[in-house]
C-alpha cells in the first residue's frame, strides 16, 4: 500500500501548465480587443452614451450615487454656482484632484447640461 509521494505534485504541475496554456490562448485572443480599444475604440462608446450612462461609468466613484459627494464635491446644485460652459470646461480639462480627458469634449456640452439641472 506504498504509493508514491510524487504522483499528486505531478498532477497538479500538470494541471497548472495546462491551464497556463488555455488562459495564454485566451488572452492571445483578447489582444486584439485591447489594441483596438487603445487606437480610439473606446470614443465609439462614449460618443452614443447618455450623460447618466458616462456618470455611472467614470464620476460614481468620486461623486456618489446620490450625486452627494464623496471624494470629489457634491453635484447637487452645482448649477446654480457654476455655468454651463464652465461646467464643461471641467469635464474636459479637469480641476483639483478630478483628472482630465474623463468626458470627451463632443459630449462635454450636452454632459454639462446634464449636470447643471441637478438638484
């Protein structure tokens, strides 16, 4: 009943290089994906998106849920201490800690719109 220490330790290197082998077929094929998104792919989809959708997509994180703030100021009324135009600037060009190029300038006008009817 003496078996062989070695025999587990060879199946699973075996199963660890055989899955290495799929996921490095896999990623081989998202590579193209990733490039494309790279050379601009990525406009395509902000240029169709609605201003609720690019908030859940990039603002959420630092403006919250309720547009109540967070790590960056609360959205609430900003309207009412901000214009349009200047609204748009920062979402283009970024201010403080925001970062800029988050909002492409095409939908920057229609997305400060958006914004400054927030209440």
């Amino acid at each position: 009943m003496n078996r062989n220490p070695l025999i587990p330790f060879l199946l699973i290197a075996l199963i660890g290089i055989g899955l290495m082998v799929t996921f490095s077929f896999n990623g081989l094929n998202n590579a193209e994906e990733i490039a494309a998104e790279k050379e601009g792919g990525g406009e395509e989809d902000q240029a169709s998106a609605k201003p609720e959708d690019l908030y859940q997509q990039n603002c959420i994180g630092c403006h919250g849920d309720q547009y109540q703030g967070g790590v960056g100021p609360a959205l609430k009324g900003a309207g009412d201490k901000l214009s349009e135009e200047e609204i748009a600037d920062i979402l283009v060009n970024g201010k403080g800690s925001m970062p800029p190029g988050l909002i492409s300038a095409e939908k920057a006008p229609e997305m400060a719109k958006w914004v400054s009817e927030i209440k």
